[in-house]
C-alpha cells in the first residue's frame, strides 16, 4: 500500500471487528470447558446444561485464528517492503535471436 495512513486504519477496523468476536468466542469456549451449566429457554421450558466440551475447544480454537488475523494484516500492511531494483536502461541494441 502507498498510504501509511490507510494501512493504519485497516489494521485497526480488523482489530475492533476480529478482536470482540475472539473475545466473545474465547470467554464461551472458557465458560464452555470449565463446565459452568448454560441457562437456555425454548418455548418457555428452561434448561441447565454445560456446554459440548467439542464446541468449547471449536471455540477457543476460533478465538485463536481470529486474534492472528488483526496481526497478520497489520504484518502485510505495516511491514517496509523491499526497494526495487532499478532497471538500467541501455542504448544497445538487442542482439537477434539464434
């Protein structure tokens, strides 16, 4: 990218908009493998049952990914890229083809 500043912004809204879901997912998947009993209502009958221990750790896992997408985009984003070669521009004609 040319601009600096757009980098910025970029990495930030992907830090805002990744980092609430990972938090989110990450404290569900916490609450999720400690076995603290959910409260849930369907049809006005209410139920206490712990979280699946295989959607605790899809969870944790996904908060995992999601918090190294803000880092990896600010890694592309903010990184010096590499100065190009400059091409020497010669006056020599190109040799024909064998």
């Amino acid at each position: 990218m040319e601009n600096r500043t757009v980098a910025i912004a970029i990495t930030v809204v992907t830090a805002l908009c990744c980092g609430c879901f990972a938090l989110m997912s990450c404290v569900w998947g916490i609450i999720g493998i400690t076995g603290q009993p959910i409260t849930t209502t369907v049809n006005g009958v209410e139920s206490m049952e712990p979280m699946a221990m295989p959607v605790a750790l899809l969870l944790l896992c996904v908060s995992f990914i999601f918090i190294l997408i803000p880092v990896a985009v600010g890694f592309f984003t903010l990184r010096k890229k590499p100065a190009a070669e400059a091409v020497v521009a010669s006056d020599e004609p190109i040799p024909p083809a064998a």
